[in-house]
C-alpha cells in the first residue's frame, strides 16, 4: 500500500509542480524561447526517463508486488516437496556472521530474513501508519473511528474462534488468524479496478492499518523470550537518541539508521522480537521538511536571473565554475524539500515488495507434505481454528462490529458504501499470509508439527479468502459502474542534510 500511495503521491507532486510552472503570475508574459523537455535532454535521455517512469509504474503496482510475493510462496511449497527441501533447510541454517576484530556476531540465514529483513518490512508499516497519522486517514479520529473498531473485531473475534477450537492445546497460537496482509488484501481488491466506490477502499486501508497496529502490539506483548533488562534499558537509550534527534531537528537520514541499526542489536539482545525496531525508527524519522514550502517558489525565482546571468552559452559546461556553483546551492536545497520519512519510504519500498517479502514467503512457506497424513492435519485443532478464524471470524468480526456501531448510531456507513461491500472486506480481511506465518512462526518455533499445521492453514485460508472475497466482490459491486478514483493532493515536503546559505526559511518543528 506504501508504495502505491508514494506513486500517486508523486505524479500528484509532479503535476502540481508543472502547472506552478507553466501558470505565470499577472504582468509576466511567458517567454516564447522557454525550454521544453525536448530542449533540456537529448532524445537518449528522455527514452532513459520515460524507461525509468515505466519501471516506477511497475514497482509501484500493488498487484504485481502481490503477484511476485505469491508466486515465491508457490515456489516454496513446490520446493518443499522435492529433493531440493533438504538443501535448501541446510542452507537456511547456514549462519551469517559479521565480525569486527575479536567482536563476532552471528545468525542463521532463516533468523536474518525473519528478523533483520522483516524489521526493514517493519519499518515501512511504521512509515505508512505514521503518514496516516499525520495527514491520512488516523488523523481525523471521528472519520477514522469505524474502520478501526471494525478491525478491533476482525482481531478479537478469529482470536476467540481459534482459542475455543484449541482449548486446552496449543492455545498459544491464538493471534495466528488474527492478521490481515496489507499488499495482498488490497492486491486482490485492486483486481476489480474502477468498480470499487473509492470510500470502501479508504474504509479498508484504513481496516487493515488499525489490525496492523494490533498485531504489532500483540508481537510485542506476547511473542518476545523473557526480556533482558539490561538490553531493554539499552534500547530505551537508544529509541531517547533517535527522539533527540528528531527534536533537535536533524533532517538526514543517516543518522536515524544508524542508531536504527544499534536499536534492532538491543531488542533482539533483549528477548523482544526485534522486528519491533522497524517501527519505532519510523515514529522517530522526522515528517516535516526543514525549507518552508511556502516560500520556495519564490526564492527558486529570485535565482532565475542569477542564472541566466552566470550562464555562457559558448562556453564548455565543465568551465562555468560559476554556473555550476550556483546550481548546486539551488540543488541543495531542492534536495531538502522532500521529509526524510518520505525520501526513506522511496528507498525502501520496492526492495521490501519485490526482494524481501518475496524471499520471507519462501523461506517460510516452506510445507512439506510428503507422507503427512492429511487427513490428520485437516482436523488438527491448530489447521481448523487458524482456518475458521480467518475465514470466518474476520468476515463477521468486521461485520459485526460495522452493524453494531451503525446501528448504535455512533457512526455512518462510508458514502456509497453499502453492507454487501462491508461483507466482502470481512472476508478480504481474512487473507493473513505475511503477519500469519511470521507470528506462527514464533508460537511454534519448537513444535515443527503444529508449525506445519499453522503453516498449512495460513496458506488454505488465504487463498480461501482471496478467492470467495474476490467473487463475493465482484457479485457485490457489479452495479457501482466505472469511477474514478479520487488524487489526494497536497503540498510535497521533504528535507536533505546539507544547509545551503540565503536559502527559504527553514520550518519550526520535526515530527
């Protein structure tokens, strides 16, 4: 979902700065020699451009990074029943260490991606709950507040089904069904385009960021070893640096990750999973930019005529110190416009969707179910309430939670919402793969069969879910017809570490 909200952040962005361009003020004529694209690079360059914008588009695509993340999870389940299972297991197990002198730390390869890489997946979430806390959906609490009860129940009600099926058993993996993947719960949506009212996509973004909010909390609160304190008060100091720095508004990046990098070393010393680092480091990373937007435009235009000045057109562009000189202040800060919570997020995103979930999926969508008794798994209490309380606990959770509260008149239905469209994102809430098997894989990290079963569950009910979510879906917005979806725009802010002199006023807080 970041990455397609970034997406169409940016074309936003991008329009609205053209149209500042290309309106001009009252008493100011438009020159008829201003530059073009065609003017401003060669034919070369705009093919690489236009190239680079496809492979944007592509990257950006929610569906295809569902599609690559599914076809891994596919790869994993053909793999783990062949001779390659065997292989592949041992070099999971294979460590990966770093040493520096005589200091050696090292992890498996299968602990490295569930831990190290998951917290770069983390600190995405982080990102993309903290932009909707400060300009999204989180914002208005009022507007908010449907969606969010609505996932409260999706995530009491599966955990309730699941506890009941296993009571008295391996009850520990009661938060398994309780998740809701975000790319492929939206990727899946995505799928009937146009004909989803654009309300009942906001209503589920917003769902599936409150269940995220759950169950990160319930990985911190339940699925940590017995925390170290030692390594806790670590952290503690640590997460004070990246607050410090925040307050005293330090607007690179670098810093922030490296102190992010010390933070994940503490937690996962500490017994909390470390995951957890991601999203604390996103809570920290400054939302504002350090150049005052507003000015900007106008401080851009009084170094027109310095340029323009300074500029030989006979001359060698390696031989115009000045000129150069001169750019690179306006470069500077230009380069600090963009806040360094959304100049991370374009770094991070596409690596996350298309390298990192796609290798967690196979690393841990891993069944093996060469001489397993099926039948004994199908009614294994773990597979049936993991199964049911994806499949059913989240469809009615998240319905009856919506029933109650409008029905209580505390809240309305989204505009051109209707309950048949609630109905179908229950069951949409109900695909769980990446939550699902993380949090499985810490209930059962030493019961390899009823991690099997999880396993197996987790992948049955979410292609269940996806499948009868997508029909359902499709039945109910049949007679939406085409619409079209809503931009949101706004001003793009964001920052860069260098402060260039007489530049536009710097903002007054960081976020």
């Amino acid at each position: 979902m970041a990455q397609k909200r970034t997406t169409t952040e940016g074309r936003a962005a991008a329009g609205a700065v053209e149209r500042k361009v290309l309106v001009r003020k009252p008493g100011r004529a438009a020159s008829a020699s201003e530059p073009g694209r065609e003017r401003l690079m060669s034919p070369l360059q705009r093919s690489r451009l236009e190239r680079r914008g496809t492979l944007e588009a592509i990257t950006g695509n929610g569906v295809i990074s569902a599609c690559v993340m599914i076809l891994a999870a596919v790869a994993a389940v053909i793999c783990a029943n062949t001779d390659l299972y065997y292989p592949l297991h041992e070099w999971f197990a294979q460590p990966v260490t770093i040493a520096i002198g005589g200091w050696e730390f090292s992890l498996t390869f299968e602990l490295f991606v569930n831990d190290f890489l998951m917290a770069i997946f983390f600190l995405l979430v982080g990102i993309e709950l903290k932009y909707e806390m400060t300009v999204g959906e989180l914002r208005q609490p009022r507007q908010a507040l449907l969606p969010m009860l609505a996932a409260v129940g999706g995530v009491v009600l599966p955990a309730a089904i699941y506890v009941v099926v296993n009571r008295g058993g391996a009850v520990y993996g009661w938060a398994i069904p309780m998740a809701t993947d975000i790319a492929f719960a939206l990727g899946v949506l995505s799928l009937l385009g146009s004909r989803v009212p654009p309300a009942l996509k906001v209503f589920f973004s917003t769902l599936a960021i409150a269940d995220d909010l759950l169950a990160i909390a319930a990985i911190a609160l339940f699925y940590g070893h017995a925390p170290q304190l030692g390594w806790l008060a670590a952290a503690a100091l640590v997460t004070a640096g990246l607050v410090f720095l925040n307050r005293r508004r330090f607007f690179g990046v670098a810093p922030y990750l490296t102190l992010g990098l010390v933070l994940w070393f503490c937690l996962f010393q500490s017994g909390v999973h470390a995951t957890l680092a991601g999203v604390i480091l996103a809570f920290t990373i400054p939302a504002r930019s350090d150049i005052n937007a507003r000015a900007l435009v106008s401080w851009v235009e009084s170094k027109l005529p310095d340029l323009d000045e300074r500029f030989d057109a006979e001359a060698h562009i390696l031989g115009q110190h000045d000129f150069t000189h001169a750019v690179t202040r306006v470069e500077r800060v230009m380069h600090r416009v963009t806040p360094p919570l959304q100049r991370l997020e374009h770094r991070i995103a596409a690596p996350v969707n298309f390298i990192i979930l796609p290798l967690f999926a196979f690393v841990n969508a891993q069944v093996r179910l060469v001489g397993v008794d099926m039948l004994a798994l199908a009614v294994d209490p773990v597979a049936v309430g993991v199964y049911l309380g994806m499949l059913l606990g989240k469809t009615f959770g998240i319905l009856g939670v919506t029933y109650l509260m409008v029905r209580a008149g505390l809240a309305e239905l989204p505009k051109g919402v209707g309950w048949r469209h609630i109905a179908g994102i229950g069951i949409l809430g109900g695909i769980g793969f990446t939550m699902s098997i993380l949090i499985a894989g810490l209930a059962f990290t030493e019961i390899p069969a009823e991690l099997l079963a999880a396993k197996t569950a987790i992948l049955a009910g979410s292609v269940s879910a996806a499948v009868i979510g997508l029909a359902f879906m499709a039945f109910a917005c049949r007679g939406d017809g085409p619409r079209e979806e809503d931009e949101a725009s706004g001003d793009v802010q964001a920052p860069g570490d260098a402060q260039a002199p007489d530049a536009p006023a710097v903002q007054a807080g960081a976020e």
